[in-house]
C-alpha cells in the first residue's frame, strides 16, 4: 500500500523539480565553462587568479589551491565569476590598491594582446564547448535525421482536412519520394495552391490521400506551400569519428551563423523584440528539453552555449566584448581611453544590460500569459 501511494507522489516530485534542476544544471555548465576559459586564458599569460566562484553568496564549499587561488560554490547556484589579480584599471584604483599589485602578476600590466586573449577566451570557451557536446553526441548516437513521421497535425490546416494523423509516416508527396521533413518542406513549398498525392504509412500500411496545399507568404516574397504539420521525429544515423568531427563543426557553425543571424535581425529591426526571452523562457525549455531525452537536452545546452559566447561579444562595455572594443581603441591609440570616457562607457554598457533583462523577464511573464490573466481578472 506504501508503494502504491509513494510512486506516484515521486512521478509528481520529480515532474515538479524537473525544469528548474534543469535550468540549474545548464546554467551551472555555461557559467562554469565560460569563466574556466577566462581563467585558463589569464593563468596562460601569467595573471594571478584570485578566486573562482560558480554562483553567489556564502559559500557552501570553499578552498584555496596551491596557486592561491579560492575556489568556493555559492548558495544561490545561479552565475559565477573568476576574479584575476588587477583587473581594474591602475588610474582608477586607490592608492594602496595599486601599492598592492603583484608586478608581472597583474592583468592591467600585461601587453594588450594578452589582455584580448583573456577577454575572448569566455566566448571562445562557450563556441568550443557547443563543438565538443555536438562531436559527443555524434559519437554516441549517431548523426541526427528529422524522419517524415508526423508528430502534430495542425487544426484547420490542407494537411487535416485531407484526413492526415498523428503517427502518419509520409512516402511522397506531389509524385516526389521524401525520406527526411527537409525534402518534404521543399516539396511542398514549391507547390503552393495546387491539390497533389501524398503518399503515407500509417500502422504499417501504405495510403494515398489528395491533399490541396496551402499558400502562404515566403520568406524571400512569393507564395510557398504549406501542409500543416509539425514535427518530424528524430532518428539517429551511426558514423565514424571522422563523420562525426565534420557533422559537429558544420552543426556548430550552423548555430553560430543562424544566432549571429537572429541578433542582428533584432538589433536592426527586423525581427519582433517580444521574441528576445530572458531566464525564464531559457528555464522553461530547459524543463522541456529534459523531458524530451539526453540527446535533445545536450542539444540544447550546445545551442544556449552560442547565445551565450555571442552574446558576450557584443561590443556593450561590462560585457566581453565590451572590453574588446576598449582595448581595441588602446591599441589604435597606443594608450588606454581616458579614464571618465572609461567609466561612463561602464555605467552605460551596466544601464544597458539592465534594460535588456528586464525588457528579457517582462517578454518572459507575457509568453507564460502573465498579463494576459491579470487583465482577465481585473476585467
């Protein structure tokens, strides 16, 4: 009777603790890699590393290597920093400060060179590590392939009128055979309007149902056809570490091209800010992704790892690649910017970043329907 009443109040816990162990977990494997890149970057130059910390607050487990370096987990696991010895600028520190600096220890006193090499190394940690995870899981399952299986048939759409289901594997489509949801996405688009076969499989058996498409906007102008379904589970292929290696840059550089891509859309415009997610949506899919398998979790901490690295370049002061831009008008300049353009910059890139994370959490709470139930209920 124990048992009975216990399995499912376990099943409910574990549903319950799910998307935010998840969202933990990602964070803490972004946070940590991000920050180790830095740190082995600054030890590699010669810096002193005075602590590395994965998340705030006391510490709950804390101690000192044989470089002097304090290693501690903080209570709230969300976050975490390297402090390397000297970071601030020697103009801006206080006199017993800057007393105090251990020459040829400090990242300040390093060439400008070595100090990009330390601000890039975060980024370049994070596209490295979406690398790795992809060779991994390669290795491990397989390539990936988006098979023809239906997994959603969307209402009112050509594909549900013509009595396709969930479950459906489809063959062939406008007399053209598709074995991946690719080819069949390209079919279809080049048949907006027109009434063709689709050939299927459903429990085992084959099935040809006319399917009159729809015809919606491209994306370059024109009309596109469109079928209404979703999905495409994923089947897994084996390969060799060579197949493996290439199919993991490819994959990679894919991300980064289709991030890169996204960003600039938003930055110029040309895509709806209500897309930009924070921290909740990132725990939300977090929470999904779990539930979908290791493989689709990997996935998707190796396509968070790029927005992260991406995201830290971009030349906003406080962030990477905030530093990056300072230090490239030192090297133009042959000195460093005068220190209250510095700091201004500083405050601006802090004001900035504010913004965008609230900007982020308020796009957040209106994607969980926040608002919406608000106005329903003072309505």
């Amino acid at each position: 009777m124990l048992a009975t009443l216990t399995a499912p109040l376990f099943a409910s816990l574990v549903t319950t603790l799910r998307t935010p162990l998840s969202f933990l977990l990602v964070i803490g494997i972004l946070v940590f890699v991000h920050e180790f890149g830095h740190y082995l970057a600054a030890r590699l130059v010669g810096c002193k590393i005075e602590a590395f910390a994965i998340g705030f607050g006391r510490p709950i487990v804390k101690w000192t290597d044989r470089t002097g370096t304090a290693w501690q987990i903080g209570w709230i696991p969300i976050g975490g920093y390297v402090r390397i010895h000297g970071f601030e600028r020697a103009d801006l520190m206080a006199p017993e400060d800057r007393a105090a600096l251990i020459p040829g220890r400090a990242y300040q006193n390093k060439p400008v060179a070595a100090r990009a090499l330390v601000a890039a190394a975060g980024p370049a940690a994070n596209f490295l590590l979406t690398f790795l995870l992809f060779l991994g899981l390669f290795l491990a399952v397989g390539l990936p392939r988006q098979t023809t299986q239906v997994l959603q048939v969307l209402p009112n759409h050509p594909a549900a009128a013509a009595g396709i289901a969930r479950g459906d594997i489809i063959t062939g489509i406008a007399g053209t055979p598709v074995t991946d949801f690719a080819a069949l996405q390209r079919v279809t688009s080049a048949h907006p309007g027109q009434t063709v076969p689709v050939r299927l499989t459903r429990a085992g058996k084959p099935l040809t149902l006319s399917v009159t498409l729809g015809a919606v906007p491209g994306p370059h102008g024109g009309k596109i056809g469109e079928l209404g379904i979703a999905g495409g589970a994923v089947a897994y292929r084996p390969t060799g570490p060579v197949g493996a290696v290439m199919a993991a840059a490819r994959q990679s550089w894919a991300v980064v091209a289709q991030t890169a891509h996204g960003l600039w859309q938003l930055v110029t415009g040309h895509a709806n800010p209500a897309d930009l997610g924070g921290a909740l949506r990132i725990a939300q899919l977090s929470g999904q992704e779990a539930r979908l398998g290791l493989a689709s979790f990997v996935s998707f901490i190796a396509i968070i790892s790029v927005n992260l690295g991406l995201l830290n370049l971009v030349p906003i002061p406080v962030l990477d690649g905030g530093h990056l831009f300072f230090l490239a008008l030192e090297a133009v300049r042959g000195r460093p910017v005068p220190p209250r353009y510095y700091e201004a910059g500083m405050r601006a890139g802090i004001g900035i970043v504010a913004v965008l994370l609230i900007f982020s959490a308020v796009n957040d709470l209106g994607h969980f329907g926040l608002f919406h139930w608000l106005r329903h209920a003072v309505g």
